[in-house]
C-alpha cells in the first residue's frame, strides 16, 4: 500500500506543533502555580475583641493630675492625653515574666524557624486584610492612646504598615534569597554564597509616638526572617499597644502557629535592663531619645548584644529660590506642614529647621505665618474640626517654652505660639501651641535641640551652600529635605547635606517606599555641634533592614563541576604540617602567590615557573 505524500511526518509542521506545545505547559504550569500559591497563601479572618473604650459613647473618668505613674503602686495608668481620662490600668511586666517570654519564644522559634517563606507570607496576608477591614478600630485607638488626630493615624500609623506587610510579601524572600558571591583564580573551582538565617529571639523596645506602625514594623520583619520578637513598648501607650499586639498574635494563631512567637512585655526602665542584657536576646532594636540609648547600648554591652539604634533628627527641608511663589504656596506649603505638625510635631523624621534662601525665604515667611496661626488644636475622636491633636505629655512644656525665650532674646521673632495651651473644654489635655520662630540662628539652643513639638523654625540661608552648611549644623543626621528644579542643585544638596535619608521635593517619601531607614554618623561636627551620633546607627525597612536582623552566614564549597571531575582542594605532600621543614615551601608558595594575584601575563607565567622548580614530597 502507498502512503500518499500529504501524510509523510515531514510534511507537517513539527516546529510549530512543538512551539505550541511548549508554550501550553508553560501557561499550565504557571496558571497552577498561580493558583496553588494564591490557594495555599490566602488570608484567613479572624476577630480580635473590641476594647470597651472604642465603642460609641464611651467615657472614662478624668484623671485630677494625668500622668502614667499612680501613686503607691506599681501599676501603670493608661490616660488619653487629649483629655486627661483614664483607659484603665496595667501591672507591668517582671524578670521573672521576662525570663518565661524568652523560654516560650525559644520553644515557639524552634518551629517557625523551619516554615517556608509561602507559609510566612500567610500570615502576613492575614495580618493585612485584618488591618485593612480593621482601619476605624485602629486609628480610634491609636487617637485616644496617643491624642493624634485620625487623619495622623491613617497616614502615619496604617499607610507605612500595611506598606511594610505589602512591601515584605512581594520582596522579603528576594531580600533573603541565598547570594551568588565571586571566587578568585586560585579558588575558581569554588562555589560561594552568602545566606541569611534566622537568629532566634529578637527584642525590639519601641517609642510611643506611633504606637501602631512601632509594634507591627519589627513584629513584621522578625516574623517573616523566622525568629521570634520581645516588644518592650512604651509605657505611655501601654493601653494600645496591647491590643495592636494581639492582631500580629491572633494572625498567628488563625493560620495555626503559636502565639509564643510574639509577646508584649510593658514594664518600667529598672526592669526593661533585664531584657536588654538577657544572655537568650541575639538582637535589640531600640527606638527613641539619645539618654535612653546609651542605657540601653551599655546593657546590651553584657552579653554583647548588637543594637540597631534609631533615635531622633533635626530634619532640615531646603527652599531654593528657583521655586516660584506660587509653587511655594499650593504644593510646597502644604507638605512642609505636613512635615512640621504631623503627629504635633512627635515625629523623629518631621521638619524642625526650614532652611530657605532670600526670595524662597521671604515668600514663606508670612505664607508660614498665616496657615500656623489658623491651626485649630484639639481633641480628635469628640471635634473632627480640628487641624492638630495632643502631645503625649506635658513634662517638656517648661523646657520647650525655656527655649522659645531664649531664642526671642537671642534675636529670634516669635510670630505664632509659643506657650502651652489649655484647651477650654479639655483642661486636663496636653496641649502645645503651634509656633512659628524667624530669624533662627544656629548658635541658638533652640536650633541644636530635637524639639519633637509642634514648632516651626525658619532659618536664612544666603546660597546654596549656606543652606547646606546649616543643615549640617547639628548632632543629628537622620533625614532631610530639598525643594529645587535645579538638577544640579539638588544633587549638590543631596551629596551635601549629612543625613542616612533624603527627599526631593517631598517629605518622609523614603519611609513610604521600602526604603532602608536610619541616620549617618556625625565624627565631626561644627563647634556649635559637639555631640556627635545623635542619629544613631543601623537600619531597619528595606533589604538591609531584614537581612539586619539574620545571621549572615557564608558558605563556600565545591563548584559542581569541580565535583564531577574530581577537581578539589589538596595540600602538597611537602606543604603538609609535621612534613620536614620550611626547605623550598617558600619559593613554591611565592611562586603560588604570583600565579594568583600578579598584575601581567608575565609575572604569572614566572611564578608557573617558580611552583615547578620547588621540589617537594
């Protein structure tokens, strides 16, 4: 029988059948993949109880003298700064409470250590659609624990968290991915990497100023590196804390891990030494003032515990006189008040200095002082027409208005503010005026000084590098600001000013970005600058804030193909130990020597020549 030429296999289109073939495994196996990875990291609800004081028509009882120390007791008294009523009590943590956290977190860690980033990446998934279904619920105890406004709250508070979580899930394993590291000529047959590993239990003593995103952002990190987190957060915020703590643990618990993996441990600074100098903590992130870190740092010293140290800024935000005034006032404007209130000016990246030269610095100047006097100030879950909310305490109210004296009588023009303010309605709140301070100088204190209020200070620059040598004019060197279109300019600024951080025409942008944060050392500053590093030191966000927190362990072995040709490293006869003396090792290894790391053919064929005159065993 006789096959009609239309049916031979070489008439058909193989190359085509095949590309297509190919290209429908791989839609397959990408679209179950897909699924199977959207399937096995999907977000579970689940419920954290609503504290009493959240619910509508709440009150609690105002407190004659707020303050979170009670008399004759241990107790910590947790108190709405906007107006001075009680949320309730909490007995602080122990040394003994200490130690069983560090037991039970050791345990817990042993586990979570061996899960698989997907199975992380679930619990954080769960965490994120918890914090978003949640936002009233948070920002309403973040605003009642720390008297910010709503609007601060969900900026400052829940942007850059549900940030960190997305940030964390889309690129955490990249950041954590074993790292391909180079060989060299006389190795070459050497395979290297870098790992990150888990560390096992972490502590992280935290500030109050957004008692929130402090909790969650270490919580975040420490969880998805593998290890387990001791949060020591302030006692100011005690009452929010507790339950912002209970979301990451609840997380944990709905996708069935233990809840040992994070704990809580509120307790007073005598104790907290405890925890920083624990033989069983194998990192200490610490955020908050310069006196406090060095009792911490030197804690820590005990069983050498390194210490990522954030501390406070006197962030500059630079004006240039390439800025039209009327970009000055509806873009500008709005984001340097931004900067300076957010959070009554708490806020360890906000601007303290304006630094602007002459027509940016005359335009802002009655700009500034009309929009500071018009701040309304008050209590933000009982008036949504207020601009600005409460400080956290009233205890640096003496020390603040010291300053702003002392300035006035340096030369300085006090335009707005300047004093405490008792609010009519809540006398028992803490509240601060919104200030305005022209003609600063940097030999004043008030220029030197963190204020970490709702201060405004304007300073004059005559060029640009003026502008940069004032904001080169302090101890600090956290973060900064530049407003320019002159390219060449702001890269002038950039390069210039000492900072770990710097925006271009924004404020704080790099905090919402995955950006790594953290200040620059400061080893020289100006004479009127004398105290160096009060920026701290480290990072936390970004790749290197994860890989921070791990044991960077390095691994070199054989290369796969040196395996499979038997290619590995042997020591010579006559180089071995307790094999005759020094005799012609030298000459060989010269000869090694130049073979590995001489400039030139020649001297590398020379010290080929070397290796084979040595005559050893």
């Amino acid at each position: 029988m006789e096959l009609s030429s239309s049916f031979l296999p070489t008439e058909l289109p193989w190359l085509e059948i095949s590309i297509a073939i190919i290209c429908a495994l791989l839609a397959y196996a990408t679209l179950e993949f897909t699924i199977f990875r959207e399937d096995i990291e999907t977000p579970i609800d689940y419920t954290v109880p609503l504290p009493e004081q959240c619910k509508p028509g709440w009150k609690g009882k105002t407190l004659d003298e707020p303050s979170i120390r009670i008399s004759g007791s241990s107790a910590i008294q947790c108190y709405n700064p906007a107006n001075g009523q009680s949320l309730g009590q909490i007995n602080p943590a122990t040394r003994d409470g200490i130690d069983r956290a560090v037991v039970k977190a050791t345990e817990a860690q042993q586990e979570w250590a061996k899960t698989t980033f997907s199975q992380r990446r679930k619990v954080l998934r769960t965490m994120l659609k918890h914090i978003l279904d949640n936002q009233e619920t948070i920002a309403t105890l973040a605003c009642l624990d720390s008297g910010k406004t709503k609007v601060d709250a969900m900026l400052g508070e829940i942007l850059v968290t549900v940030e960190k979580l997305q940030w964390t899930i889309k690129h955490g394993e990249e950041a954590l991915k074993p790292s391909r590291r180079p060989t060299n000529f006389l190795l070459m047959y050497k395979h290297n990497e870098v790992r990150w590993e888990p560390l096992c239990v972490l502590a992280a003593c935290v500030s109050w100023n957004y008692p929130f995103h402090n909790a969650l952002s270490p919580i975040i990190s420490t969880l998805f590196t593998g290890s387990a987190l001791l949060l020591k957060p302030s006692e100011q915020t005690a009452f929010s804390t507790s339950y912002f703590v209970s979301i990451a643990r609840s997380a944990l618990s709905a996708c069935g891990h233990s809840t040992n993996l994070i704990q809580s441990l509120i307790c007073w600074p005598n104790t907290a030494n405890h925890l920083t100098s624990h033989p069983g903590i194998a990192h200490i992130t610490f955020i908050g003032s310069r006196p406090v870190a060095h009792a911490v740092c030197a804690s820590a010293a005990k069983s050498l515990t390194p210490v990522c140290v954030e501390l406070g800024g006197k962030d500059p935000a630079v004006m240039l006189d390439d800025l039209s005034a009327h970009e000055l006032e509806h873009r500008v404007l709005p984001i340097l008040m931004k900067g300076i209130f957010v959070s009554s000016g708490q806020n360890c990246i906000g601007i303290e200095r304006v630094i602007a030269t002459p027509a940016a610095y005359s335009t802002l100047l009655p700009l500034l002082q009309t929009r500071i006097k018009n701040l309304r100030v008050g209590c933000p879950l009982e008036d949504d027409a207020i601009d600005m909310g409460a400080c956290i305490s009233s205890a640096r109210f003496p020390h603040l208005e010291s300053l702003i004296r002392s300035a006035v009588a340096d030369g300085a023009e006090l335009l707005a503010g300047g004093t405490r303010y008792t609010h009519p309605q809540h006398p028992k709140g803490h509240y601060f005026t919104p200030t305005f301070l022209t003609n600063i100088t940097p030999e004043m204190a008030i220029a030197q000084e963190e204020l970490f209020a709702p201060i405004c200070l304007l300073m004059r620059a005559s060029t640009t590098a003026h502008a940069i040598e004032l904001a080169n004019n302090t101890s600090y060197a956290l973060g900064a600001s530049v407003f320019s279109h002159n390219k060449k300019h702001i890269e002038r600024c950039v390069s210039g000013i000492r900072a770990g951080m710097v925006a271009v025409n924004d404020f704080g942008a790099f905090y919402a970005t995955g950006m790594p944060f953290g200040g620059a050392p400061c080893t020289t500053p100006t004479p009127s600058a004398t105290k160096g590093g009060g920026s701290g030191y480290g990072r936390f966000g970004g790749a290197e804030g994860l890989r921070a927190l791990c044991n960077l362990k390095s691994v070199c072995r054989d290369a796969w193909w040196a395996e499979a040709v038997g290619v590995g490293t042997r020591i010579p006869g006559g180089l071995d130990y307790g094999r005759g003396g020094q005799g012609g090792k030298v000459g060989f290894l010269r000869g090694m020597l130049e073979v590995g790391y001489a400039e030139g053919v020649g001297r590398r064929v020379g010290g080929f020549g070397g290796m084979a005159r040595w005559r050893g065993g």
